[in-house]
DNA sequence: AGTCTATAGTTCTAAAATCGAACTGTCAAT
DNA sequence: ATTGACAGTTCGATTTTAGAACTATAGACT
C-alpha cells in the first residue's frame, strides 16, 4: 500500500491518516494549536530539519488545512495559519492530549492544563453522542455500512469465532 | 529529535505520538476498534509488510495498549486484544473518523456509520468540555503550565506579536 | 509417508524517507 | 562591507519501509 493510495481507500480514519498521520505532521499541528505561525517558530520549537518541515508545510497548505498568508513585503514573507478544516482538527488534538494526560504523565503532572474561556474552569475534552450526549464507550457503539461503503479487502478466515477445526484451545 | 526521546517530552501530545503517531500503528488501531485480533488478520486487512506489523505489534503490546492472549496450545497461537488503556484511545479514533467524515469523503459519503447503543441512534461524536458540557472549540481555550511543565527549548523571536522592525507590511 | 493448508512469524535485499549540515537569497541595521 | 533575521533548498549519509521468500508447528487429506 502506497501513502498516496490511503487517501482513496473507503475509510475516513485512513483518509484523515493519510492527511495528518505522520509524527512531524501531528507535532506541526500541535505548535498550529499553540499559536506558533512561522517557518523560524516551528522549526525551533520543534527541531525538525529544515527539509521535512518545509515539505509538510506544504502538503498542509495543499490539503487546505493551513493558509499561507503574507505578512511582510520584501522580502516576502509568510505565516501558516490554520483555515476552518485545520481548525476542525481540535478534538483530535483535544483527544491525544487527553489520552496522553491519563496514561503517559510522569510523577510530576500534566505539562499543560487547558481553561474553557465560556465557563472559566480547567477542564478535560470528553466525547460524547452528538445525540444523547451520553460519553462514548467503544464497547457501546456498533457500525454499520453507510452510503460510501464498499466490501473490505479480504479478510479471510482469520476471524470471528475462531473455530479452529480441533486444536487444542487454550484455558486462557 | 530521535524517536525515543519522544516519550520524554513534557508534552502529552509528543508523548502519545511517541506510542501511536505512525500511519500504520493508527490502522493497526482501527483494525483493533472493529474487533480484529490475530495476525494475519491484521496482514491481509491492513496490507502491511509481515515484518513491520510483527514490530508495531510488539510496540503496542510493550507499551501496553494491547494484550497477548493466547487462544490455542499446540501449535501456541496468540490474539492481540486491546486493554483498558488501548480501549481509552476510542476518543482519539473516532475524533479522527469524525474529521475524515467531515472532510475527506468523496460523493458517495460516509463508508461507515456509528449506532450508539445506549440511545439505539446513528451519532457524530463530540468533544465536549468536562465542566459545562458545551462543544469544545479552539479558540474558547486558552492554556496554562501544568505541574509537570518544563520551559519549553528556545521558541526564540518567531513567535509574538510580529514586531519586525521597521518593514514594509503586508495588506493582508 | 508425503503433501497441503493454516497460522505466525523471521530474514534478506532494494527502494524510499529522514537526518544533519551546509548553502542560497533578500533586506534592514550597524 | 558585514552581520543578523528569515525562509527556504541542496546533498551525502543513515535509517526505515517495502516486497518477497523462507522457517516452523501441527492437523487434515491421499
């Protein structure tokens, strides 16, 4: 499988994946969210090489997730600022934060708190059913098919019930 | 910036991209959210090189996101089930579905629709803030250090209110 | 006994991506 | 004339990934 492929596969987290889905990618978007804007800014704040850091630049700005936008004349210069499709991006980045607050904290603490400015608290991100507004719980979720759907590639037999003619089953 | 040092950063988003900011980890992930388990499972769904899904597996099980269970003696067969921890990575999958629904999908629509169980309807998930329960938005955040902040290495004079000193500005 | 299939890997070489460091170019300030 | 800020580009060396073949165990089939 190709990188450039994932974009056409029917699956929208390979799609985003293709998109945002590398380290540089996501740490870029970090510093976005932080309010970071110029080549100089995230390059040291980062330290990427020079490089990849133009490249990804680029490839947000093609996949409409940043804006490059003047800032000075001569010598011309720009700032990557996030458009309303990068923007978007906030519970993505809300949602690693998170996890990351709960399962990777050393024995100081979380680096960052975040304050919601409409009810002036600290706050966690939490995710909820846009209908019921109950938290979600993968194990309370089932999928379905939807319009875009098309058959999966094989995925064989390795699946399901695991009936394997007559092996011995572990007592796990 | 090498790749281990990742997981040391004062920053939970740098440390969770540290465990599963790779393109194929994050598919490997989705295929663990729609209930596959075994390895070749895991090949033919995802495609992936035989040698590099052996490796992130390894990865995912060291650092404990999924379990190695196994399922047959004889000869000894594993299953890769995700923990708690794995589990708690739901939000993080289904902000990046929710993204790619939103902006990735071709005129077909959707590949895949979500039933949340508890309230039997066809949701969006959304990132809410855990004090007031209204929709999280970027730009009604703002962020503080935490106990485990460390100063952050030299953002130097990008960053600000651009102060350039006496140059042309642009008109946009 | 020999062969086939299923499963879960490991090994190897070639190709691609990334790193690290140096280099280019514009313009203001000194 | 030189230096510094800024935003890149170029290039050889290193690291990762891709792609294919190979190993190993054990039941089923002939």
């Amino acid at each position: 499988m190709r990188w450039d492929a994932l974009e056409e596969e029917p699956c929208s987290v390979a799609r985003t994946i293709g998109v945002i889905g590398d380290r540089w990618t996501l740490l870029i978007l970090r510093e976005c969210f932080l309010r970071t804007r110029r080549f100089e800014g995230f390059q040291s704040a980062l330290g990427i090489t020079r490089h990849l850091l133009a490249e990804r630049l680029k490839k947000l700005v093609r996949t409409g997730i940043l804006r490059r936008i003047p800032y000075q004349e001569s010598p011309k210069r720009h700032e990557y600022i996030l458009t309303q499709k990068g923007l978007d991006l906030y519970p993505v980045m809300m949602a690693i934060v998170h996890w990351g607050d709960t399962h990777m904290v050393d024995e100081r603490g979380r680096p960052l708190l975040h304050e919601h400015k409409k009810c002036g608290k600290l706050f966690d991100p939490v995710m909820v059913c846009s209908e019921c507004g109950e938290p979600l719980l993968a194990k309370e979720v089932t999928t379905r098919p939807g319009p875009g759907a098309r058959p999966r590639p094989n995925r064989s037999t390795a699946e399901g019930e695991a009936k394997p003619k007559s092996r011995k089953q572990a007592t796990a």
